[in-house]
C-alpha cells in the first residue's frame, strides 16, 4: 500500500470547512512539509511581512520590526520571552540577539522547528534561544512562566484564538506584557473594503 501523497493530504483535510479544526495538526504540518523550503527561499527566515519603508528590502524591514517588538517589549537580560507560532525561528533569533533576553519558540511543524534548531546551532550555543514544537493553545509551560509573550502574523492562522489568548496570559507573569503583528479584518466586509 503506497502513502498518500501530502497534496493529496492536505486536499482531503482542507476540504471541508466543518472538520478542519479537528485536523489542525495534520492539516498545518502537512501544509508546511510542502511548502517551507517556498517560503525560506522568498521570505528567508523571517516569516512575516511588516511594512516596508521606501528602498528598504524585506529582510532588512523584518529585522527592524523585529528589534522593534523586543525593544517595546523591554526586554533584556534575564527576562524569558515566549515567541507563539516560531516557525523556523527568525524572530526569535533576531530578538535574542537584540535584546539577550532567553527566547522559547513554539511551533506545530515538526519540519519548522527542526529547521529553527539547526539554525541556532550555527550561529552557537550562547544564543539564549531554544525551540520545541507544541501546540499554542495548550503551552507546555507552568503558569507566569515568561515576561514576554508575542507572535508574528501566527494566531491569524490558529483556529482558536481566544484559546490562544488565554494561553498566553495564563504562561505570562504579572505584570507581563504581550504583543505582535497579526492580520486582521472585520466581519462582513465588502470586496472593496476587503480589498484595501
């Protein structure tokens, strides 16, 4: 019996829009194993798209907004920061760099998060980042566990949000902050609006 093929796959689990949430694991990993090396080679290790500032390239634009979240974020040596839907880890390399903080990514793609280690092995074992793969809306990690929660353009892709967003609080100490880039658009718009 031959496997079925990922495309194939991720047809099958995409298919009906009633069913998707009880096959988001699947469905998310199968979807990066066919399209991470895609998006590394357009988008490098960055994930995200901020804006751009005029004759700025991608990459230099998303380590601005990058140093930029950690810099709003206060954060510094000491602190621990949790980065929701890492990927393979540019965020949260650019931000331990950058502020020395320990950063913990979390992802729900094997393949991302495997890809996120090797990178941080090259640059060396003094980089205050580690990566494991999980599930955001159920973190590994005790309560008040992190000073920093944030994201880059992920939640938009998770199909409980609010679960998301209570995780998150629930794993930030008090006082915490929490932030990040995200897509978001109103219910009932019109294709004009939907447009811009």
């Amino acid at each position: 019996m031959t496997a079925e093929p990922q495309f194939a796959r991720l047809q099958r689990l995409v298919s009906s829009p009633h069913t998707r949430h009880h096959h988001t694991t699947e469905m998310v990993t199968t979807y990066y194993e066919l399209v991470n090396d895609i998006c590394q080679a357009g988008w490098g290790d960055s994930h995200h798209f901020p804006p751009l500032r005029p004759h700025e390239t991608l990459a230099a634009a998303q380590t601005r907004s990058e140093r930029a979240l950690a810099d709003r974020a206060r954060l510094t040596t000491g602190q621990w920061a949790l980065d929701i839907g890492s990927g393979v880890g540019g965020p949260a390399v650019t931000i331990a760099q950058h502020s020395n903080a320990q950063v913990v990514g979390i992802d729900l793609s094997h393949l991302r998060t495997t890809k996120a280690r090797e990178r941080a092995a090259r640059i060396g074992p003094a980089l205050p980042v580690q990566f494991i793969e999980g599930d955001a809306t159920r973190l590994p990690f005790p309560d008040a566990t992190f000073d920093v929660c944030y994201s880059f353009e992920a939640i938009c892709h998770m199909p409980d949000k609010l679960q998301v967003h209570t995780e998150a609080f629930r794993v930030l100490k008090p006082g915490g902050r929490y932030l990040g880039y995200d897509w978001l658009a109103a219910d009932g718009l019109d294709l004009a609006d939907h447009e811009r």
